[in-house]
C-alpha cells in the first residue's frame, strides 16, 4: 500500500474526529435554526466518494468510499440552533456573552452576533417571535438597531464582572 494511502486515512480520521465533536456540540440544540443550504456539504463528500470510487482501485477505494459516505451522513445530522447559554452554528458553540451584540434583524429574517468577525444564522419568518422568546427565557437582552444601520450595546445581567 503507497504511503500516499496512509496519508489520506490520516486525514480522514482527524475529519471524523472534528465532525463527532461537532455532532456532540450540535446535541446541545434546544432550539433548532435551519442554516439553509444544508444539503451541500453532504452532497460535496458524497460526490467526492463516488469520485474516489471511480479513479482508485483496490482496498483504498471501499475505505476512502465508506468514510468520505460517513462524513456525509454525519454532517447531515448536524444542528445550528440556540441553547440556554450559547448559539451553536455548525458544530461551533458561541456562549452569548462573547457573542458580542445580538439583534434579530426581520428585514432578512436573521440572527446576528460578533464573533471574530461579524455572523448571522438565517431562520425561516415563521420562527422570529419563537427566538426572541427563548432568547428572553434565556435573558439575552436583545441589542436594538439604529436608524443609521448600528447596533446599540446591549447589556448582559449574566455577563461575569471582573474583579480588582
């Protein structure tokens, strides 16, 4: 077997392992946001499954073929929604005090946040008045928008203090 082989296992393992860790955050969802375009990841491995599939032979080819179909599955089953304390998008959880300002914006139905970078999650109309709810059972203050497109600061009761 080529050590390219190797390489490749090496490889996949390591994106198995992040995508479990994903799927262990993703279970801490309460309330699930539908991020979307969903189904293009899990159509990217299974095209590339069948790719590799098709171009290599041997052992190499059941192995990369079931792994690269694993991954799909498992990112298929991941969910980006809110929990008590966090906003989990894609695997990746957020606690809302370092998510920065929060503000739902209904003009394009999103939820919007600070971390390293601005971010949003896209929901459907029909779930707005459900997040401002759990986000207000979860107090997360929700920042206001002013008229020149900023955000005013909103301050979180739950945010830990510094001490001197």
């Amino acid at each position: 077997m080529p050590m390219e082989d190797f390489l490749f296992y090496g490889l996949d393992l390591v994106i198995i392992g992040m995508l479990i860790k994903m799927l262990l955050v993703s279970k801490k969802v309460e309330l699930e946001i539908d991020p979307g375009l969903r189904w293009l990841i899990p159509v990217l491995f299974l095209t590339i499954a069948l790719f590799s599939f098709i171009r290599f032979s041997g052992i190499f080819r059941y192995i990369q073929t079931i792994l690269l179909s694993m991954m799909a599955v498992m990112y298929w089953f991941m969910k980006s929604g809110l929990t008590p304390t966090s906003i989990v998008m894609v695997g990746r959880e957020i606690p809302y005090d370092k998510a920065g300002s929060i503000f739902i914006d209904e003009s394009d139905h999103s939820l919007h946040f600070k971390f390293k970078g601005s971010s949003a999650i896209y929901f459907r109309e029909s779930q707005t008045e459900e997040i401002k709810a759990y986000l207000e059972a979860s107090h997360v203050k929700l920042a206001k928008k002013k008229k020149d497109g900023t955000t005013i600061q909103r301050v979180d009761p739950t945010a830990s203090k510094k001490k001197f």
